[in-house]
C-alpha cells in the first residue's frame, strides 16, 4: 500500500507536522529523506530495508560514498543531499555554541564534539578556544593519529592557543574504539598540556573524549 493511502496520522510527513521530528522512528526519519520508495516498496519499507542492510541510522549517515551509493534507492544525488544535510548540522552546532557560555552549556559542547569526531575512523585531538568569558573563539584539529593513538606536541598547543588569544581551553580527541574511558597516554597528556599552559596563563577546563556513548568528561570526572 502506497504511504498516501495510509491513515493521515500515520503518514510521516504528517506525524511530524502534528507530533514533532522526535516522534517519528528511525524508518519514518528517514523515509521523509529519501521521498520515494521503489516499485512493490513504499519509502518507509524501503527505509527499513536501508537501516538493515547498513546496520542503523548511524552506520547508514556514516557509509563511504561508493558503499551508501551501491544501495538500492541512493545514489549520488542522495549522498550529495545528505552530506549537505549533516554539514548543515555541523554548524548549527557549532553556532549555537560560539553563542554560548561553554562552561553552562556542557550539552552543547558534547553535541558539537560528536557530531566533529564520533564518526572520525582515525584518533584526532582537537581544541575548543574560549575568551576570557568562556565564549567560543574557534575550533581546530591539531593532530590525527592511527586507530590507537594521536602525537600530542604541548608546544604545539601552547603557540595555537596563544595565536588564538584564548584565555582558556577545553581539549577533545575521539576513540574511534567506541570505548571513551581514558588511557594512561591521555591522563599524561593531559597533565602535561595544563601544566604547560599553566605557564602562559591559559586555563585548561575540561577535556573530553568522544566515544560511542556521551562524551567522557575528565572535569566532571575529577581528573583535572
């Protein structure tokens, strides 16, 4: 049966206008996206069939070019449009956080680094510059490392932070692992870089590591 010959409170568009983007399963999510099914599917059976093959939402929004392309119903002109969807994300994320205290606003900065690293399959360790104020100044990738590990150059660090004129920093890096607890290799680090940045007057609040689930907090963690 064609979607436009269901119940109208069941029809996705529909259901989002009335309930809101959040009440709508994965399927119907995605449905909206793709618009169309194939002859014998309706967008939503297709959507199901796409979240099995790939494995999940996640998995399928992640996909490699020629693996989401070689799907049946994608292609291209779908990869395009769900590349600019996600980058359009990305900086609503990253606005809404240049426009924020980043110390009140933890969920925002835990939002922003997912969406930056969880899907990153290289270890990368970046910086979050604030002002004084703990406003957002900028965000940068400093250093990419293998699956396992990233070289962390507190030199390095001090002179961006400095060319910045941050006042202080939240420091960040990815375990493309999925586990987000930290490593002995971070907890060094880590000390090294505050005590290092400690010498030019610029703070280290917080570091966190993304991971599969919510990013580890080491400020709320008691490890700085």
């Amino acid at each position: 049966m064609a979607i436009t010959d269901w119940p109208a409170a069941e029809r996705p568009r529909e259901k989002l206008l009335q309930k809101g983007a959040g009440a709508l399963s994965d399927a119907e999510l995605l449905a909206i996206f793709l618009r169309t099914g194939l002859p014998g599917l309706s967008a939503v059976d297709l959507a199901r069939q796409l979240l099995a093959d790939f494995g999940g939402l996640r998995p399928l929004l992640e996909a490699e070019r020629t693996d989401f392309c070689r799907a049946k119903g994608l292609g291209d002109a779908k990869f395009v449009q769900l590349q600019a969807v996600l980058e359009m994300a990305r900086r609503h994320l990253a606005e809404t956080l240049r426009r924020s205290d980043a110390l009140c606003s933890p969920g925002a900065v835990r939002d922003f680094l997912a969406v930056q690293l969880r899907h990153r399959r290289r270890e990368v360790f970046c910086c979050l510059y604030l002002d004084s104020q703990h406003r957002v100044i900028a965000f940068e990738e400093l250093f990419e490392g293998t699956l396992n590990a990233a070289s962390v150059y507190p030199r390095e660090v001090v002179q961006a932070a400095l060319q910045r004129g941050a006042a202080a920093v939240i420091l960040a890096h990815n375990h493309p692992s999925g586990v987000s607890e930290p490593s002995q290799a971070d907890l060094w680090i880590t000390e090294r870089l505050t005590q290092a940045l400690e010498l030019v007057d610029i703070k280290v609040l917080d570091h966190m590591i993304v991971g599969e689930g919510a990013a580890l907090s080491f400020a709320e963690q008691g490890l700085l």
